[in-house]
C-alpha cells in the first residue's frame, strides 16, 4: 500500500501535488515552477531544526500573511474585488495582482486596501526565539 501525500512549495506553501485518497495525508516538501523561475532552490529550505531560517521563505510568508489580510478585510467589507479596484482607482487586473502570489506589494498599497476596506495597518516584530 502506497502512502497518502500532498506536496507543498516551501517558498509560497501552494499545493504542488496529492493523491487523491481521502483521509489523513503526510506533507512532503517541495518547489513550486514559480518558485523554481525565482531561482528558489529546495536544497535551501531544507534544514535541521538548528539551521538559520531563509530569508527568502519569510519574504514569502509575510508577502502571503499582507495577502491573506487584505481579503480577509475585503470580504469583510462587503466588498467584491472589482468594488475595490474601482474605490482604489485600479483596473480589476490591478488590483487581481496585489493579491496574487509573486506581485512585489508595497506598504503604501497594502494600508490603501485597508482604508478602503476600513481598516488600519499595525505592524509588530516578535522575537523568532
């Protein structure tokens, strides 16, 4: 019997392949071919507990959390993406790439959908350790 997996990119935690069983799967490590055009290597993400965490995979993971932040504010707001482009003064392609997964956002455009969406940005640091 083969065992059940789902495999997921390190560097933007999408979902690259599963069998399709249902039930409890085990997680296997990969790279997706967006990560791979970025020139993410797998090699680097894969470390003992002890090693240094990558600053590429952080990158990515707070690029995901402002992502994740901005739809949930939107859907809170009652608000359909093209409701929010046209408020923020963007076409729907525009705004569609601010929450897509490779766009390079930007403070300023991040605390501009919160306004709109009614909301404030607060950033703080927690130690790792």
């Amino acid at each position: 019997m083969s065992e059940h997996f789902i495999e997921v990119c390190v560097g933007c935690r999408a979902t690259i392949s599963q069998c399709r069983c249902p039930g409890p799967k085990t997680e296997r490590k990969g790279l997706c071919s967006a990560c791979r055009e970025k020139g993410l290597i797998l090699e680097e993400y894969i470390h003992p507990a002890s090693a240094v965490t990558k600053f590429g995979v952080l990158a990515e993971s707070a690029l995901a959390q402002a992502q994740a932040t901005m739809e949930q504010s939107r859907i809170e707001a009652d608000l359909s993406r093209r409701e929010l482009a046209k408020r923020l003064g963007l076409t729907g392609y525009a705004l569609n790439r601010m929450f897509e997964g490779d766009y390079n956002l930007t403070v300023r455009e991040f605390g501009q959908v919160l306004d709109v969406c009614g909301y404030e940005a607060r950033f703080t640091a927690k130690s790792k350790t």
